[in-house]
C-alpha cells in the first residue's frame, strides 16, 4: 500500500515558499554585511529543509538543484568563500529559480532543467573560483554522523527566578535526538526548602546527529544561570578548532572560575538574538514558539467560514423581526436569549475577521528586493526606510496593494529620485530615501509611500495634460489639479518608457485599484523636496456601516464612510446648467447633483421631494438625489464577479435581513461619472 | 488525443440531457451543467444591464445572475407564473440561473441522432447549438450552453475573466 504524497503538497509549498522569502530577506542582509553564524545557518537551513521534503516527496529535480545549492551554502557558511555582491546576484538568482521551479511544480508545469544546469554552472564558479582561505574554519562544526554527548547541567539557585523553565530545555534536546536524563537529588536541603529554588542537577545523555553548538545553543539564554558541561560528540565535531573566540566554548557555564568569558559570551547572544527577534523564523531560538503553532489554512475555507458566519448575523436579524411581531408576554424570554445570540454572533465576526487579518510586512517584504534590483537597473543609490510593517489589514486587501505599491514604489524609483550626481548638484545627500510606512487611523489604514527626490514637476505635467487635451493651451494650472491630473489614464512624464517602469500602466491604474478597495489616493509634493503618496483603505473589505436608502421600490446601499451630510434642497437650491446637468447649492457651494433613479432607471421622485445625500471620494463632492433614507445598517459584502460581473458605479451586494439582495454603491466611480460626462446618461 | 477520444465516446454511448421548454420549442442543456432548479422568485434588478439580465438573487449566500432565455431569444411574451422555473448552471466555475417556461425531461440522446442545426433566423446564434436531434418524434434544440453563456454576447462574464 503505498501513501499518497499529494496530501502533503499544500503545506510543501507554502512551507517552501516562505522559507524562501526568509532565504531572500537573509541574503539582502548577508549582502548588507552582516556575517553571523546564526544568518548563515539560517539560510542554510532553509534550503536544507526544501531540499529535503523536495526529495521525499516526489520532486527530484528541485531535490537535486536544492541540493547543489545546499553545498554552497555549507561552503559559505564555513567561510569558504566570501559573499561579495556577485556572490549575493548568483545566490538570489538560485532562490529565484527554485521558487519558479516550485510555482511550475505547483502548477503541474514540466520542470525547466536548462535553467537548473545554467545556474548549477554558476553555483560551481563560486565554489571553485572563489577560492580562498577559509575566513573562520571554526563556524560551524560538521554533524558527522550520531555524536553522543554527556552534558552536566547544574542550575544556579536562583534558576527559576528569570523565568526559566528546565522541562523546555529538556524538551528541546529530546527532539533532537534520543535523550536520558538522570538528576542529582544530592543538593537537597534536609531542612528550610525553598521552593523558588532550584536544588536540582542533572546528567543528560543525548544522542544526536546534531553539532556540539546547537546543544550549546539551547542553553544559550541560561548559560549565565546555570554551569554547563559538554562532553563528546561526532567524530567531526571532536576534531574542530574550538579556540577561536567567535566559538561558544564547549563549557558555556558561568564556571565560577571563568567568570569573565562566559558574561560576555552570554551578552553577545542576547544581542544576536534580538536582532533577529523580529523575525517569524524559529531557527535560532529553540524556546520559541515551534512552527506547528502556526496553521496554513486555505484561503477558501476562511472565505466559507467568513460566508457562514455572515448568514448566521443575517438569519439572527430574522429571528429578531419574527420576534418582534410576537406578542409581548411570548417574547420576553426570547428577547433575552436572542441578545445573548447577538452578542456571541459579534463575537464570533470579530474573531474570524481577526483570522484574515495579516501584518503590511506581507506587502512590505518584496520591497527591499525590487529596490535593490531597480537601484541595480539604474545606478541610483536609495536606502529603503519600512515603518509601521507590523499593522494588520484583510488578506485580501493586502493582496490586492501589492500591485499599486510595486507601481508607486517604482515610480519613485524611476520619476522622483534622481541620479546621485544630480542630487550632489542640487545639494542632498547622495543617497536618497525611500520610506513605506503604515499605521491605522480609525477605522482605517493609512499607507505612505515617499521619496526624497526631485518632486513632481508642475510645468511638465501642464505641457503633457495640454498635449492630452486635458486642459487648454492658455488654462492655469493650479498644485492641486496638476497632482490630480498625473492619475489620469496614459499620463507619464517619463521622457522615454523604459524597463523600470514604464509598462504602459500608470497612476490611473494604481487609482482605480486603490478605489477597487474602496480606498482614496492623495499625492502632496513639493519640488525639489520630494513626493508622498498616501493610501487611505477600510480595514477590511468584508463589512461595511453602510446607509439605506431608498429609490421608487428599490433600496441602495451608501458606504457611511462617504457620506458627507444629506439635506432635503429647499426651493431654488436646485438648478440646471445646460449640458452640465443639475447643479445643488449648498452654503454657497454648488454640487453637482444626481438623481439616483434617472442614473439606475428607476421612477424617483422629483428634485423637490427627495433628499440630496452629499458623498465624497478622491477629494471630489456630488450630491446623490434619493427618494428617502431607510436608516443605518452594517453589511457583509459580497461579490458580485464571483459568478457576475463588475457593474458600473456599483461596489457590491449584500442580503438583508429578509433574504432580499440589495446593492451596494460604490462612491468613487459614481463621484468619477460626474467628472467625466461621457458616463452619464 | 486521448480526451477527444473519450469524449468520443462517451457520445457513441449517449449523454444525458435536460430537456426545457422556451416559447413553443424543447431545448435541450448537458444535464452536467446542471445544478439545480428552482421556482422563479424577483431578483433585484442591476441598472444599465441588457434586458435579458433580470438581474441577482440570494442563493444560500451567493449572489447569483438571473438571466431570461426567453428575452435573449427574442420570444414574444415572457410570463412570470408558477409554472416559470430558474435552471441553476454551474458553468465555468460560476453559478448562473436561467428562466425558462417549464421543464420537461432528462433524456439520452445518443450522439447519432444529433445533426448539424440549419441556418436559423431569429434570436439564437447557430454557433451556440450542438445540432438538432428528434427523441421519440419530438425536435430537440440541443444548446452549447456554456458558449453560450460565456460569450460576449450575453457580457455575463468580463471579458478579462473570459480570456483566463
């Protein structure tokens, strides 16, 4: 009976996957001149780790190229050779093919193996032609074969007082290998135990394929408690130099003969571990969390149980209206059970809400490749400044930023930041500065994408919008308008299209996918100084406050975040412009005004008796002329591409109560219409 | 090669077919299309969409299009009764309901019987039928309703997503 190994495909993939964006973030800092054994060992383990489920399950090719790949990372981290940038290219390049390699696989794509054997070519160069003295021979002993090691572990007193716990560490060693403990009682008090203190010693024998400084590693937070011997070992690891300072000594205890060495041998870990404490790998600290805390759960069983706990809200406010028409002595007990029903339900939208939220750094994390490869492309120096990476927002949403930020991000890259000579000439500093920054306001996030460099420059974006007829020759063209018009479709300012950007896409794009998530889009700049875009999003595309409102027989929904104010016009606030429409005064300002059922072809009630809602979006006003306003409701949105198609001015759908569908309006295409009069009616 | 030929075969063997009545004509669908079928009940309607989309309803939480044959067809009266029925289609990888005056059969149609359709006037493209075939002396309209629905025509599907 043989085991089907297309059940473990899924998590070998996404496992993989993340362990090479780890792998690639690694080498960005290996290339930023960072050479600890823990960042070497890190990049090692993760191919390691691909290379080996890549053979086991079924995919030799990635096994055999993984494997390669694995040597030279041994190499490297033995300091066989040296990671100079070229080093860096070949080795990111390899990370690039083996996730293109897994993508193919994943998609049931025949393996590419010219590509394997280009880079294989490569990868030996540098094993040989790089040839140099080994720098630290000491790095890291080999695990030759199963070592088995004595070690005498004996805890200070006042062990348990940092908040240590002996079961862990001793659970760490057992996985990795086989384990036999034995205490020493001998230090017990006959009389006046305390139990906060630790009397116990152990001897632990441990038979293990792993390296004498992985043991050692374990023991790394409490060495300065504790006195830690080591004995034995592989026959590999017994042969090393174990001299050098850069070495945990074998005894890592605080010896009281050995004060010194071990104090700031124990300072220096705690620093190496912090630094790398932001990391999600697991690899350094083995008292962290183990990585089956963490789930991989498919995308669309979130989805049906995002779907499952929105028709529970939606069957709750039918229950709550069946109640309603029961008699009062009936409903008492009811009510009470149905609040309580309520409360939970909440409980519950918040929790699964809670599930589909991820960090920005998921968005955030290619950026610093991108920036280095298009600094690379075009000889511009730019440092990358990440803040706010840890703020959370909907899967979903941070799916859909990826592809306006990489825009905005090479934008920057290719219009705004100048060459460093330019910038010497103008007085900056050589390197220019890009930052991403997020951070929540409100209900919403905020995301910045700003440069440093040359600014947009209002005369050139006047000259293209006169060549696009977007203004006339003679029309002035003001710092608002010219940072609108650079969002209108085939406007660039680049004097030639060129590999970094100039795709054929430009800030229109990035607008209307911004506006796809009901977000809003803003530039401030100032020339000579620089750009910020700033992205204003929802949280969440799952659930919107939303306003009622209502159009012959048919309601609508209004997203309340675009709701300005709603007033019944007064006689003579109304009036018509020729071909511009309706035009609404309101304190002196004049909107443009919509009616709802002449846009949706329904039967609505006349200027006069309806109620203008005042909505916003991208900056710009409108009045929406409506028939009545049915009252406030949070919604669950829902598609309608999922088996439809985007409709104009529309956003979404929801159901209510009743079970009715209703749809949602989606304000910036409707503030857009107004704009550009082709759309309307 | 070898799902030309499967498919090949499966029609020497017969596929079943559901069988439904537009106007005074039986048309025929791949009854694997089929998901279910329904009474017909309001759907909200979508502005500015062709009249043959009656626009969405709520089915168990999806939002599900609702488009009439019988507009597409061009049929003279379309009655909304209690014999009027929505065909739930599961057509690539979306759920589309059609209204249709009644549903009649499932039934075999074995693939010798199916003959290439003549050129029709009226509403229905020729390049949507599989053919023709008669079943115990009735005519048969056999509908490639996955082209169909997914075709330009009908602008059910984006045309990005139709490209996919």
């Amino acid at each position: 009976m043989s085991i089907d190994l297309r059940q473990f495909h899924a998590s070998f993939f996404s496992e993989s996957l993340e362990g090479l964006d780890a792998t690639e973030a690694n080498l960005l800092r290996l290339e930023g001149g960072e050479r600890s054994p823990e960042l070497l060992n890190a990049i090692f383990r993760a191919i390691h780790s691909i290379k080996g489920a890549a053979g086991s399950l079924g995919f030799p090719q990635i096994g055999r190229f993984t494997h390669e790949f694995e040597n030279v990372l041994d190499d490297l981290r033995k300091g066989r050779f040296e990671a100079d940038p070229e080093a860096v290219d070949i080795m990111l390049a390899c990370v690039d093919h083996v996730r293109y390699s897994l993508r193919a696989a994943q998609q049931e794509k025949p393996h590419d193996p010219g590509k394997d054997d280009a880079l294989l070519g490569r990868l030996a160069e540098l094993r040989n032609g790089h040839g140099k003295e080994p720098e630290r021979e000491n790095a890291t002993p080999e695990a030759g074969g199963a070592g088995r090691y004595r070690i005498r572990f004996r805890p200070a007193p006042g062990f348990f007082a940092s908040g240590n716990d002996v079961v862990k560490l001793f659970r760490v060693l057992d996985g990795m290998g086989t384990l036999a403990a034995k205490a020493d009682l001998s230090a017990l008090p006959e009389e006046g135990f305390d139990p906060e203190k630790c009397y116990l010693a152990w001897a632990l024998d441990l038979e293990t394929e792993r390296a004498r400084e992985e043991i050692a590693d374990v023991f790394g937070w409490v060495e300065d408690d504790c006195e830690l011997e080591i004995e034995g070992g592989g026959p590999a690891a017994a042969s090393k130099d174990r001299s050098a300072p850069a070495l945990p000594p074998a005894s890592a205890g605080a010896a009281p003969a050995a004060p010194q060495a071990p104090e700031r041998r124990g300072g220096d870990r705690r620093k190496a571990d912090r630094r790398t404490g932001s990391r999600r790998s697991d690899d350094f600290d083995p008292l962290l969390q183990p990585r089956s805390d963490l789930l991989h759960v498919g995308r669309a069983k979130l989805d049906g149980l995002m779907n499952a706990v929105g028709e529970l809200v939606i069957t709750k406010t039918i229950l709550k209206q069946i109640l309603s028409q029961l008699p009062a002595d009936a409903s008492g007990r009811f009510d009470e059970a149905l609040q309580e029903l309520e409360h939970r339900a909440r409980e519950l939208q918040d929790s699964v809400m809670s599930i589909r939220m991820q960090p920005m750094s998921f968005a955030f994390g290619r950026f610093p490749r991108l920036v280095r490869d298009l600094c690379q492309a075009s000889g511009k120096l730019v440092q990358l400044r990440v803040s706010g990476e840890a703020s959370e927002l909907d899967s979903t949403v941070i799916e859909k930023l990826v592809d306006p930020l990489t825009h905005l991000v090479r934008n920057a890259l290719d219009h705004g930041i100048e060459p460093p000579a330019e910038r010497v000439a103008a007085g900056k500093m050589e390197t220019a500065t890009l930052s991403l920054h997020a951070e929540h306001r409100g209900g919403n996030i905020e995301i910045v994408v700003a440069d440093d460099g040359r600014g947009i420059n209002r005369e050139r974006v006047r000259a293209k919008a006169v060549e696009l007829g977007l203004v006339g020759p003679q029309d002035p063209v003001g710092e608002e308008q010219a940072h609108d018009l650079i969002f209108s479709p085939g406007f660039s300012t680049a004097e030639r299209l060129n590999e970094l950007s100039g795709r054929g896409v430009g800030l229109d794009v990035v607008r209307k996918n911004v506006s796809a998530l009901n977000g809003t889009i803003k530039v401030e700049s100032e020339p000579g100084r620089g750009t910020r875009f700033v992205i204003r999003l929802p949280l969440t595309l799952a659930i919107v406050d939303g306003m009622r409102v209502a159009v012959a027989d048919e309601s609508y929904i209004l997203p309340l975040a675009s709701i300005v104010e709603c007033v019944r016009p007064g006689a003579g606030a109304v009036r018509s412009i020729a071909q511009h429409g309706d035009v609404l005064e309101i304190r002196g300002e004049y909107l443009p005004l919509v009616s709802l059922g002449k846009l949706f072809g329904a039967p609505a009630a006349g200027p006069d008796r309806g109620i203008a809602v005042v909505l916003e979006a991208d900056g710009e006003r409108m009045a929406l002329l409506v028939d009545a306003l049915l009252g406030q409701e949070q919604v669950v949105i829902k598609t309608l591409e999922a088996n439809y198609r985007k409709i104009p001015c529309v956003a979404g759908a929801t159901i209510l109560g009743e079970g009715r569908v209703v749809l949602i309006l989606d304000v910036g295409a409707l503030v857009r219409s107004v704009e550009s009069p082709q759309y309307q009616n | 090669m070898q799902t030309l030929q499967a498919a090949g075969e499966a029609a020497q063997a017969g596929r079943e077919y559901l069988s439904f009545v537009l106007g005074d004509a039986q048309y025929c669908i791949d009854i694997l299309k089929v998901q279910e079928i329904r009474t017909y009940e309001q759907p909200t309607r979508i502005a500015n969409t062709p009249a043959f989309i009656k626009g969405v309803i709520n089915l168990r939480g999806n939002i599900v299009p609702i488009v009439d044959l019988r507009v597409k067809f061009g049929l003279a009266e379309s009655r909304y009764d209690s014999q009027t029925v929505v065909i739930v289609l599961n057509i690539a990888r979306r759920t589309i309901g059609v209204v249709v005056d009644g549903v009649s059969d499932v039934m075999s149609v074995p693939a010798s019987e199916i003959k290439p359709p003549p050129e029709l006037s009226g509403g229905l493209d020729t390049k949507y039928l599989q053919g023709l075939a008669t079943v115990n002396g009735q005519m048969l309209i056999l509908i490639d309703i996955e082209k169909l629905m997914t075709s330009r025509d009908m602008a059910i599907v984006d045309e990005a997503a139709a490209a996919e």
